[in-house]
C-alpha cells in the first residue's frame, strides 16, 4: 500500500468543517420557490364542489366526499376534494382547471408519518396551518375560458327604425366555442326550474348533433326554442363561471340548437292516433297548458284545451313583444304541440261559454292553467287614475292589435 492510500481516509476530516450542500430534512427545512407545488389548500368559501378537480386527475388521487355541515345552495354542492398524496404527482391540473380559483398548491411539502392514511386529507384554508402561498392560477393565462361568445345584436340606429328582434343568435362556430366552455359540472340543472339535462345538450351542440339535443330538450321541455329566447336563465346564475368570469351562455345554447331543427316530427314521435281510453281537460293554452298536453298525448290522454283567447300561447303570445318573441317560433313550436292530436277550442272562457262544473262531469280530469295576465301594482298614488295602463294590458292589446291611445313622449 502506498503512502498516499494510507493517509487518503484522512481527506475526509477537512469536510466536518465545510458547510453541507444537503438539507438534514425534516430537522431543517429548505426555503422553497414561491410558485412551488406542495400539498393542497383549498378556500371552502370560494370551493363549491364541482368536482372538476378530480374528473381532471390523471392519478385519480383526488375524491369528493360530502361535508355535512356545509349549508347548500343553488350551483353548489356540500361535496369537498379529498387528496390521496400516495398518488398525487403536484402536476398542478387540479389548480389549473378549478374554476372558482379555491384550489391552491402550497409550499408546504413536508408529509411525514408511520401512517398511510395522514397522507389522505381533506385541505381547508380555515383549518390547515402553513404557508399560503405556492401554485395557483392565474385568469390570464389560464386553461378555461372564462369570456363568453358576444351574441351578435342589430346595431341600435337599425333597429330603432322597427319592431324586428335585437338579437342575431350564434353562428355556427360561435355556438361550438362557447360550449366548449361548459365543463360539465351539471351545478347549473339545480337552478333550472325544469331541471333540465343542460350539460348533455351542450355536449350534442357543439359536435352540430342537433337533433339528438333536441331529444334532450323534450324530455321535460316541448317549448326550447321560445325559453331559449325569453328564459329567465336562472342556470346561468348557478353556473360556476359566475363566480370568476361571465357564466355559459345555457339560454342563448338552447335556443340556438333548437332553431337547427325544423321539423320537430322528424325527431320526436308522437303516436297521435293513440288512446288509452283516459280525457283531461286543460283550461289555459299558454305554457303549463301547452306542456302538459304534450305529454299526455305521449301516453295516448285525450286532451282539449280550452282558450279564453283568440291565439294560444298565454303570456307568450299576449305578454311578449315581438321583437323579444317572433311569431314564427311561436307557431313552430305550438303548431308541433298541435299535431300530436292535442284540441284547442278557442274564444272559450270557463265560467261563461262553459262551466267548470260540466269540464268536471265530462272529463277524467281538469288542469287549471290560466296563468297571471294582470298586472302588479306598484301601490303609489296616481296609478289607478284615468289614462294609466297596466303594462299587462297594454302589450296584450297591442298583440290583439287593438287602437291603444298613448301620450306624446
């Protein structure tokens, strides 16, 4: 052995006396980027469990699990992301796709336990301790689109000069983009009155698969092209763009795939020659009468609607202008109604041309859908005197094309 092999092992001494280029973890912590991706935090106050989260994990290490003591609310849910950091990789998607920016990575990244299950937790801002900061996203450059689709309008020195609609409706390509937005959470259902299958026919829309949406629509709603027109949209109010963004234009969508289809009988059959020995009569041609004698004449129900006026369609033809409501789309739809074997008798008022006692007597049943065509008082003075009118009355007998004497503005 040389001399130099002898005393190498000596070399060694000299490094107790260096600085050490390792981190003794966990006995010292190193300071981390402040963009780094530890484990997860989440803003309960802003999180409303769409559950994007995990639908987007490529490691299927995140769960929604119900939190009971969350108090619901429509466009939310009381579900909460559970992470599995066995199988998280801190790629960061969760963070990226989470629509309300709740979901946060932190710069925490320290997990030690003899324990496989403190590895799975449920992350809560007001409940964890450690820093806040680490990976979050970013509205400019993020993977969502938040900016709806403008809907094309008439510009105002046209359509000041008539009556015609304001709104153009989507192209083609407008309508793909933005349904694309819609993540399919299906939060914006709870705010549907009708709970309708909303991301479903999203999904047939933008692949121009019109007529399997229009299948979507009828399963609980025969009017879609007029509710995508004139629709409070309370599904938009429930989507989960409208915490961080401009929510899914669901109305506009509707109305927009429903319009691709011309003919409804090519798509929904109706045996209208079928009866099961059962009548109904429907008193009210507006919305509720309409709909509910659609599906009945589905079961083979014989239905009569009786119309105290002259045109069906209630408060949609008699309380909505025209350049909201076209005619044409108003007829579309009912003359559809129609030709599954539904009877409207028209001018006839229950309780004058014909009792309700006799509808009683000579049917199985009697629907009361007369709708609400007075107007509502704002209780000030001066309302009732000669020469106001109830906003009701006027838009009625202007589609009756009655004279109606106004002021000079």
């Amino acid at each position: 052995m040389s001399v130099k092999s002898l005393f190498s092992p000596l070399d060694a001494i000299k490094f107790l006396f260096k600085k050490p280029h390792t981190v003794r973890v966990p006995y010292e912590k190193k300071e981390p980027a402040t963009r780094y991706r530890g484990v997860h935090v989440n803003d309960w106050e802003k999180c409303i469990g769409c559950g994007n989260c995990a639908r987007i994990c490529t490691c299927q290490a995140i769960t929604m699990v119900p939190i009971d003591t969350i108090e619901l609310k429509p466009g939310t849910t009381n579900l909460r992301p559970q992470v599995d950091y066995g199988r998280c990789s801190f790629c960061g998607q969760c963070v990226d796709i989470c629509p309300t920016g709740s979901l946060k990575l932190s710069t925490e990244y320290l997990i030690v336990s003899p324990n496989r299950e403190d590895y799975v937790f449920i992350p809560n801002l007001n409940r964890d301790s450690g820093p806040r900061t680490g990976w979050e996203s970013d509205i400019e450059t993020h993977l969502l689109k938040f900016d709806k689709e403008e809907m094309p309008e008439r510009p105002p020195e046209e359509r000041k000069k008539d009556f015609d609609p304001v709104i153009l409706g989507f192209a083609d390509e407008q309508a793909v983009v933005e349904g694309y937005r819609c993540l399919g959470c299906a939060l914006c259902v709870d705010g549907c009155p009708t709970h309708m299958f909303i991301p479903e026919y999203i999904e047939k829309i933008r692949e121009a698969k019109y007529k399997d949406a229009l299948d979507i629509f009828f399963k609980n709603n025969p009017l879609p092209e007029i509710c995508g027109i004139v629709c409070t949209h309370n599904c938009e109010d429930a989507c989960i763009y409208s915490w961080r963004g401009q929510p899914v234009q669901i109305r506009y969508l509707k109305g927009f795939g429903a319009s691709k289809v011309d003919n409804y009988g090519e798509v929904i059959k109706v045996d209208k020659e079928k009866k099961i020995g059962k009548r109904v009569a429907v008193i009210g041609a507006g919305p509720a009468g309409l709909t509910l004698a659609f599906y009945l004449r589905k079961y083979g129900i014989e239905v009569t609607i009786y119309e105290a006026y002259p045109e069906p369609g209630g408060m949609m033809r008699y309380g909505i202008p025209r350049y909201r409501l076209r005619e044409k789309v108003l007829r579309k739809e009912i003359e559809f109604i129609k030709s599954t074997g539904v009877e409207i008798k028209f001018n006839t008022k229950v309780g004058r041309e014909i009792k309700l006692k006799e509808l009683l007597q000579e049917y199985d049943a009697v629907f009361i859908g007369v709708g609400f065509h007075r107007g509502l008082t704002m209780r000030i003075p001066g309302e009732d005197a000669v020469g106001v009118i109830q906003a009701a009355d006027f838009l009625r007998d202007v589609s009756m094309g009655k004279e109606v004497k106004v002021g000079k503005g």
